[in-house]
C-alpha cells in the first residue's frame, strides 16, 4: 500500500542538527509515511547518524530508484550532488507517497501529533493539492524565535506569493502528481519558484491553522540576501509579469525596514 506521505530530508555534513530532525520524523504518532534522506557525501559523522535508524541503504540514486515499494521507516543515499535543489529533485524522484513533505537538516516537524493532523486533513479534502501552515523559526540551539515575519494566509492562492514566499517551504505539503523538478538554475531561491509553479496548477489548498513545522535559521549574509532578492525578482516577473512585480517590491521594500522577524 502507498505510503500518504513522503517525508524528504537533504542534509550534507549536517551531523549537529540530522539527529534531532530524525527524531522528530521517527516519532510522529502517525507512521503511515516513508522516510527518505539524501545525503551529499558528507564527510562528517552525518552516516553515522543515519545508520543508527536505518531500515535500508541503497548504493546509489539508481539504486533506490528501482527499490521495491515498501514502508520502510527510513531510506537513505549518500553520494555527490551538485546543489541544494539537484538533492531535492532526487528526493522528489525517490518519493512513493500522495504526498511530499520536506523537512531538511536543521528542520523538525513541529511535534509528534503533527502528521496526524496533516493525514486527517488529507482524507478529509480528496481533492486538496497542497496542505499548509505555519512555521515556528528556531535557532542552531533550537530556541524558538518567533514567528516569520511572512505569515501563511488563510486562503492561499499563487498571487499570495507577489508577497514573497508567504508560506515556509517546511510547512508545505504537494499532492506528488502536481510537484515539479526544482529549476537548478536559481542556486538560492528555486523553492519560491516551485511553490509558484504548484500553487499554479493545485486545484485546492487546505490550511492547518497551527504551526506545522520548526524551521531553523542561521542568518543569511548581505550577500546572499542580495542574490535572493534578484532571484525572486526574475522569477516573480516570470510568473507574474513586470508591472506586478514592480510594484510588489515597491511595496516589500517599504515594509522591510518595519518587518522585526526573519
């Protein structure tokens, strides 16, 4: 029988964070999930980690492919990548379940309840597309915070996103069926682009008025910052069309200085 969901985790030389992420997948009071983990090649004692839960070890993304479908609590592949979104697109290809759900190194389902609420809220509205909610930010300690800054609306629709990434990456859930491949070629923001593309072709979108996910966050240098901002620039003129865009940066930029959470 299809596993409902498909948890994905990316991680690479992650080993201070992977342990309390595991656990917070393996000990979801609801087990009717798959678990996958693709793993970079790290050089630190990230396998290790892995090896303590692991049900089945496959010896390459080719390899896994072919598995026989099973429910395996966790499977997992360790080899070379070329990036983020090259990791996650094979965790999308490797996924068997209705659903996907990532919840990479550093991240954590919000609590042991959690899938349980997201299965009820998936057999409860056959045809939702996307399960979503909120996010709770943590830091390397896993002190919580706060919130984002961006809250999940209510009713979620693709034009939520000309205000940027409204929904955090963690809290999303995408029916398989709909989920595109990462577009490699944004190296820091294809997540928003993907969550376009879905939000474009998903028929219905159920909210979870509760946190659904910790999401960790390190700080983000002026740097990179700056390379985010034109990458969503680009692909908010893609989805959107360039007077929209326009004038949504207009309006994120006035706001940005008032917004205190990250």
């Amino acid at each position: 029988m299809k596993p409902k969901v498909s948890v994905i985790t990316i991680t690479y030389n992650a080993e201070r964070f992977l342990k309390n992420t595991i656990e917070s997948v393996v000990g979801q009071s609801n087990n009717d999930f798959e678990y996958i983990i693709v793993d970079g090649a790290s050089k630190d004692g990230t396998s290790g980690i892995i090896r303590q839960y692991d049900n089945v070890l496959y010896n390459s993304f080719e390899d896994a492919m072919n598995r026989e479908l099973s429910l395996s609590k966790i499977c997992w592949i360790s080899e070379p990548d070329r990036g983020l979104y090259d990791a996650m697109n094979k965790g999308l290809h490797l996924a068997k379940g209705d659903f996907v759900w990532f919840i990479n190194a550093g991240d954590k389902i919000y609590d042991r309840n959690t899938m349980q609420t997201v299965i009820d809220t998936i057999n409860l509205n056959p045809l939702c597309d996307v399960v979503y909610g909120q996010s709770i930010i943590i830091d390397e300690l896993e002190n919580i915070r706060g919130e984002r800054h961006k809250i999940a609306p209510k009713n979620l629709t693709q034009r939520s996103l000309l205000n940027g990434l409204v929904v955090c990456h963690q809290s999303i859930l995408v029916r398989k069926t709909i989920a595109p491949d990462y577009d490699t070629q944004y190296r820091i923001s294809a997540d928003y682009d993907w969550v376009c593309k879905v939000l474009a072709k998903s028929r219905r979108n159920c909210y979870i008025d509760n946190y659904i996910s910790r999401f960790m966050t390190s700080g983000i240098s002026a740097q990179q910052r700056k390379k985010s901002w034109l990458e969503r620039y680009r692909i908010m003129k893609r989805h959107f069309g360039l007077p929209a865009t326009l004038w949504s940066h207009f309006k994120i930029v006035v706001k940005y200085p008032f917004s205190s959470k990250d």
